[in-house]
C-alpha cells in the first residue's frame, strides 16, 4: 500500500523526457510563424493545467521543465507571476490582447514580464492607451527576441532607445498605429516587415525609406498601409531577391504608387496593392507605376512575369464603385475563382483592388489599368459584374459588361468565364458585342472580340427569366452563326446555371461539340 495506485498506469512509467513532450502537444502554444494575436477563452489557456494534477510524477515533470511555463496567462495576474517564476531563465513568449478579461493588475504583471528584456523571445500585444506603458519597458537589449507586434489602438511613437538599439536575432516586426524611427537598428536584418500607419504619422522621405529597405535584402515580406515615401525614388530601385509577399494598402493616398519606384521585384512575389480613393484621379500615379511590376531585373538570367490567367471582378455598392483584378502566371484556373469565398482558387501573382467615388466610369478605369499589364500571353479571361441598384437618392454607378473594352484581348486567349448578376438582355448584348456568338451589331460598330475562344462558361446564370429576349434561344441562334464566321467554340460549360431542361442541352450539343451542365 506504500505504492501510489497512479504509479502502475503505463503512462507513470515513461521517462520524464519522453512525457514531457508529450505535454508539449497539450500547451496553447501558438503556431510557428504566427503573426496574430490570439484570443482565448479562459478555458482554452488553463485546460493544459489538469496535466499537473494527475500524479505526482507527472506534476514533478511539469515542474522540472521551465519551457512549459514560458507563456504566462496574463488574464490571471498571479498565476501569470507564478510562471514567470517557474521558467527559470528560459527565453519567454509573451502575448498579450486586451479584453474583457485583463484587469488593471494584469497590466502590471505584463509590465513586469517585459522587464525581463534579455528572455523575450517574442512578445505579440494588442492594446490600448497602456501601449506607452509598455513600449517604455522595451529599451534594453533583448538578445533572443525573433518576433514583435504591436497592435495598438492609439498613435504612439516608440522610443528613440528602443529594444537598447540591439535585437540581433530579430526578424518579424509588425506594428500597428505604433511608430518606430526609420534609422533604428531594430529595423536590420528582417524577413517579415508590417507596418500600418494613420497616413500623416512618421512619413519616411525617400532618403530614410531608401535606407530602410538596403537594411534589409533577406525581406520575405513587406506590408505598408498608409505609410509610404513622400515622393518616388531618384536612384535605381533595390533589388530584393527573396522578396514573396508585397501588400500595399492606401485610404486616399496616391504615395502607395512610389513604393514601386523603390524595389526591384522577382517575379515570383506576390503583389496585392489595395487602394480607396474619394476621387480616381488618386489612382493616376498608382497606374502609371504599374508597368515597373513586369521590367526585367537588370543583369539577372531569371524569366519576367508573365500574365497567363485574369480575372476582372466589378461590383457597386450607392455611390461608389469597386474594381477587382486578379492575374496568375498559371494557365488553368478553376472557374469559380471569381467567387472570394472559393478555396480551390489559387493565391493570385498580382491583385489590384481599386475603390472610388468620384472620378471617371468604371469601364474607363478598368481600360486604364489594363493598358499598364502584359496580356500577350493571356490564356484564360474571368468577368464577373456585379451592379447593385441604389437608393433613390444616390443611384448605383453603372457597370456594363458590354462595354469592357474589348480591343486589348490577343488571340492567345482560349478561354472564357462569365459570371455575374445580369438581365438576359445584358448578357445577350455582351456576348454579341464581343464577338463570342455572332455579329448582328450595326455594320462598321463592332469590334471583333475574343475570336480564339474555344472554351465559353457560364457561371450562375438564369435562364428562366422574362426579359425581352431570352437568353437560352438567342444563344443557340447565335452560336449557329458563329459556326460561319467565326472559330467553332469546342466546349461550353454552364456551371450553377438554372432555369435549362435536357431538351435544352441537346439543342446547344448542335451548335457546341462539348456542352457541360
């Protein structure tokens, strides 16, 4: 009876090392490489604690393991203490979000934890006006530090000191309305750099953006919203060879267009610029920076980008009117990739997302930015419009599909994917007008579009509707004629279409060779 009844279980028996890391798939740790704050339920954080009341073993390997108690809880400030106790000296990782939860006593303890600069291996906050508090802790050299974000709800400009001027291991920085000088050492030899401004805050001039960005040629990924260079760069651009990620996000500031004229980029980045503007003549300098996305890096054997795959998506919500592009350097693209909430859609090479209120017609900015990208290779073409009606008072833009300028297309393109919110009328007009089902437009008007179109899908269309001039019927009509003027389209694809019967598809199987629905 001398022996614990617990001490004959198998799992009493392994080696402390071996049941330590066991534990270690039982902690809330958070995921390598993350770069969120999260919030969890009291719940979540404490569940792993049951491991320490099972035995005693298994308590004396808990205790005994000082890696197992380096991310204190800070929504329960004494124990939060306690674990900074129990880590020892162990590197610490310190994730703090401000909730319901934190009380002014877990504000002092997070304070006591970023004391102890030289074990901070990364610390992840999002906090409010105690943000100064805070960074006033973090001014001497933290030798282990990987990874800092800073999200705080109030502007607060970092000290001059900050970090010491030393965190030689870091190389993921993230602040958010929190602003560091542009000639801090902090800022050397990052692979991940995020920063979002408030658009007036700790402007860089080009020498200080320049400098910055030669501090850090191992850059994996650059994000800045609302904070860019005043004014675009005089020197060559600097080439950043491992650069993967490029996110630029703009609320009326044409600057984000400069940030191009800076770097040199492969052709392998991910680019993703998202601007809302009050007016589009902001989008100007934005577009006439385009091209320096697609230039060759000098002396460098490695390919151009290449457009291979687009998708156009339009959209208009009262008074202002949203323009989507989509590019990928692959060929085959499923056809739902218009539709955001697909997961099988590829991570597109470049994403321009434009928003504006006033300024010129949709069709007339999308022709603009289409003119600034490299179609010749273009094979496969996606065009969803979606126009929304508006109130009485402040009517929707008008965005036609029809008048998608067509004359830019070349005849590489084999492949189309319409989809969108449209009358049969419309329809029936757009795809007359750009030459996929035939020409019945007045003589000398038309243009010939997409004359290489093998492949024709359409994406949630009706068919079942009583417009004055129904889509199923004018479209075999139409196809009948292409079958003489034109290319025969190989395959047509109705894709979540409706309103259509089995009699329909085998009057289209006359005019189509593949009919899919």
């Amino acid at each position: 009876m001398s022996v614990s009844p617990n001490a004959k279980v198998p799992a009493c028996g392994l080696p402390a090392e071996i049941l330590s890391s066991i534990f270690k798939y039982c902690l809330p740790l958070p995921a390598a490489g993350a770069r969120k704050v999260v919030l969890r339920s009291r719940s979540q954080t404490l569940a792993w604690l049951t491991l320490t009341r099972v035995c005693r073993y298994w308590r004396t390997v808990a205790l005994n393991h000082p890696w197992m108690w380096t991310f204190p809880d800070f929504s329960f400030p004494e124990f939060a203490r306690e674990m900074l106790k129990r880590s020892k000296s162990t590197p610490l990782d310190i994730h703090y979000f401000e909730s319901r939860y934190m009380s002014p006593s877990s504000t002092e303890a997070l304070l006591e934890a970023l004391g102890h600069a030289t074990r901070l291996a990364s610390v992840h906050l999002s906090m409010g006006t105690d943000v100064e508090k805070a960074m006033a802790k973090l001014v001497e050299p933290a030798p282990v530090l990987h990874s800092l974000i800073v999200i705080s709800y109030v502007s607060h400009t970092l000290p001059a000191n900050f970090l010491g001027g030393s965190a030689p291991l870091l190389t993921s920085v993230e602040l958010h309305r929190c602003y560091l000088p542009w000639d801090s050492p902090v800022l050397k030899s990052l692979t991940i750099l995020s920063l979002k401004g408030d658009g007036s805050t700790n402007q860089p001039t080009p020498q200080q953006f320049r400098h910055a960005i030669q501090q850090m040629p191992s850059l994996e990924v650059l994000e800045l919203e609302n904070i860019f260079p005043t004014n675009k760069a005089e020197d060559p651009p600097i080439l950043l060879p491992n650069l993967q990620r490029l996110h630029l996000a703009a609320r009326n500031r044409f600057e984000c267009a400069f940030v191009l004229t800076y770097i040199s980029l492969p052709s392998t980045t991910n680019i993703h610029i998202d601007c809302r503007m009050q007016t589009s003549q902001y989008m100007s300098p934005l577009l006439s920076n385009i091209p320096r996305i697609f230039l060759p890096i000098p002396e460098s054997t490695a390919e151009t980008r290449v457009l291979r795959s687009l998708m156009i998506n339009g959209d208009s919500d009262h008074s202002e009117v949203h323009l989507l592009v989509k590019a990928w350097s692959q060929d085959e693209i499923p056809f739902d990739a218009t539709d955001e909430k697909s997961k099988s859609t590829p991570i597109p090479n470049l994403q321009l997302s434009l928003k504006w209120v006033e300024g010129p017609r949709f069709c007339i900015v999308n022709k603009a930015l289409l003119q600034t990208l490299p179609l010749t290779s273009l094979q496969t073409l996606h065009i969803a419009l979606y126009p929304r009606a508006g109130y009485s008072w402040s009517p929707a833009p008008e965005i036609k599909m029809e008048r998608l300028e067509m004359d830019i297309w070349p005849k590489t393109l084999t492949t189309l994917v319409v989809r969108g919110e449209y009358t049969t009328d419309e329809l029936n007009l757009a795809l007359k007008r750009w030459g996929i089902v035939g020409v019945d437009a007045p003589k000398g008007s038309h243009i010939m579009a997409f004359p290489s179109v093998q492949c024709l899908v359409l994406s949630n269309v009706n068919f079942d509707t009583y417009d004055s001039c129904p889509l199923l019927p004018s479209l075999v009509s139409a196809l009948r004629t292409r079958l003489i003027q034109l290319p025969v389209i190989q395959k047509l694809v109705l894709k979540q279409c409706t309103g259509y019967t089995k009699t329909d598809i085998e009057m289209l199987k006359k005019v189509v060779n593949d009919v899919e629905g």
